[in-house]
C-alpha cells in the first residue's frame, strides 16, 4: 500500500457500517453489510459493523466514528430516516440525503417527479386502501391494458409485488401489497427485457440485462435463484447503451439521487425503454448488481466500497 493509500486511510478514521436495521430488508441488509464491512477492512481500514436494531443510532457519536457507510436496505435506511440522523449528530455518509432517499423510496413520488420531468414511465393508478374497494378492479385492468404489476408504494428488493391478468389476481394482488403498505402503485404491464442502469458519483456505469428462469425479476430471482441470468454488457448497441445511460442518470439526479444508485427499467418490444425505479442503497451481495456492473467499468469490489466512501470526504 502506497504512502497516499495510507494517508488516506487515516483520512477515514473510524468507520461504521450500517447493517440489518428492522425492515423488511433485513436479511439482505445484513449480507450487503458483511460485504462491505470485510472489503474495508481488506483495504485497512478501521470499519466496524453497526445494526440499529441493536444499538442506539446516537452511540454512533461517543463511539467515536467519523463516517458511516450505509447498507440498511428499506424503510429506515432508504428513507431519509437514518439519513436525517446522521444529519443531525453531523456525521458524513454515504449515498443520498434525506430528500432523495425520501423520494427515491417511494414510487408514487417518483413517478409523478419523473412524469413531471417527461422521463419515460408506463401508465398507472394508484389505490389506497382506506378507500380501495374490489369493484374498482374491473376498470382498472381496462384502462391499463388489462395486465398490470402490483407493488407497494415504500417497498424495495420486489417486496410485495405481483402480476395480475384478471380481476381476481388484481384483488390477491393488492391485497396482498396492502400489507406491506397503504399505498399501492398499479402499473401498465411491459414486455420485454429489463436493465439496470447503476450510478457512481455523476456517472453511469455499463448497463445489465436480467433474464430470470421464469416469471419477472422478482425477490427469488434477486436474492434466492441460482439460474437468474446476467449480462453485462447487456447487448445494447453504442446507441441504446448511451441512451439507457442518460435516461437513468436524469432520473436519478431528478430525484436527487447522490453519490451512488441504481435505475431499473424495461424496454418493450417497440425498443422503447421504460423507468421502474430508483435504489438509492443498492444490493452488495454477491448477486448484486452495482457490484457486476463496476466490474465491467474495470473496478474490483473493493474498489467500488471505497470508491463509496471517498464521497463522504467531499462535503
């Protein structure tokens, strides 16, 4: 390790690791955590794993950390909660602020800021539950071509979400997406493939393709699935890839989206892409994305996790 590395090094200080957290995206936290926690400390640094649901986010001060990397996934991580905490206690972290974590998370907001934008986004309702009643189903199917996906409004990693052709899997559908949240979104259908498009500083890294054994890009497919493929380079040509490029990377930055992310989208069978949403705490598994995605743009994940980190040294 050269003597800049190791300046540098020293620069971090003592670094927390936020992992785990209480929501729905524990386990997946945890992972993304781990990986993290371990390349820093492979780089050297003084890092140290930190899980809210255990510990007081307060202690982060009289522990005496300077920075913190953020791997809570889902509500309380992605949410401008944790952000306006770290705020608060004026404490550098990685990612987003509270504004573009808050929009980010939320789908409805998103697709309003990025229909205010005139950033391409499939048709949608949006239903909640107080007010949602299963006759409504029949309507709704017909006004958006009569095959939508379900999915929670403050729900991430496919959390909740579901595909429904008939009045009868819409009703399970939002039902079920009615547990996870009371604020449902209700898209337009696409066919086609679907991409990423991951963020780092102000740059988009190589786009990925995802084709899942069967069915869509769902939680299985993410975290649990072992014949999900991947590929990237995602066999855009030059002009799709620039293309796919910078429609993420305004709809990343149209919500405010800082440091590092991901944009997922789809591209229907006419070749035109769709945005789905935004992460602003992307996986860091072994599956992950980012990770596949910095490798193609010829970083190693430890360079990526630091790549992360350097960030919280430019405010």
């Amino acid at each position: 390790m050269n003597k800049l590395s190791q300046q540098r090094i020293e620069e971090f200080g003592k670094v927390a690791v936020l992992l785990g957290g209480t929501s729905a995206e524990r386990e997946v936290s945890l992972a993304s955590g781990t990986a993290v926690l371990n390349a820093l400390r492979d780089a050297g640094i003084d890092a140290h794993g930190f899980d809210p649901k255990d510990r007081n986010v307060c202690d982060l001060r009289q522990d005496g950390f300077d920075r913190v990397f953020i791997a809570l996934h889902g509500r309380g991580g992605e949410d401008g909660t944790i952000q306006g905490t770290l705020d608060y206690l004026h404490l550098p972290y990685t990612g987003s602020g509270v504004t573009g974590s808050a929009l980010a998370i939320d789908k409805v907001l998103t697709k309003l800021i990025w229909h205010a934008q005139q950033l391409p986004i499939a048709p949608y309702k949006v239903v909640v539950q107080d007010s949602f009643e299963p006759t409504h189903c029949a309507s709704i199917l017909q006004e958006l071509g009569g095959q939508v996906m379900v999915k929670p409004s403050l729900e991430g990693s496919s959390l909740g979400m579901a595909k429904a052709s008939n009045e009868n899997e819409l009703r399970q559908a939002i039902e079920t997406a009615f547990k996870f949240d009371k604020k449902v979104l209700i898209e337009a259908f696409i066919t086609g493939p679907e991409y990423t498009v991951s963020i780092l500083g102000n740059e988009a890294l190589p786009s990925i393709s995802m084709k899942p054994a069967e069915g869509f890009y769902d939680y299985d497919a993410k975290y649990n699935s072992n014949s999900t493929q991947y590929f990237c380079p995602s066999g855009l040509s030059e002009e799709d890839e620039r293309n796919i490029q910078s429609i993420a990377l305004e709809a990343f930055t149209s919500l405010q989206g800082k440091g590092w992310g991901r944009v997922d989208l789809m591209r229907d069978n006419n070749g035109q892409f769709y945005l789905l949403e935004s992460n602003t705490v992307p996986g860091m598994t072994n599956t992950s994305l980012v990770p596949k995605a910095a490798k193609q743009a010829g970083l190693s994940f430890t360079e990526l996790v630091i790549a992360i980190l350097m960030q919280t040294l430019e405010d």
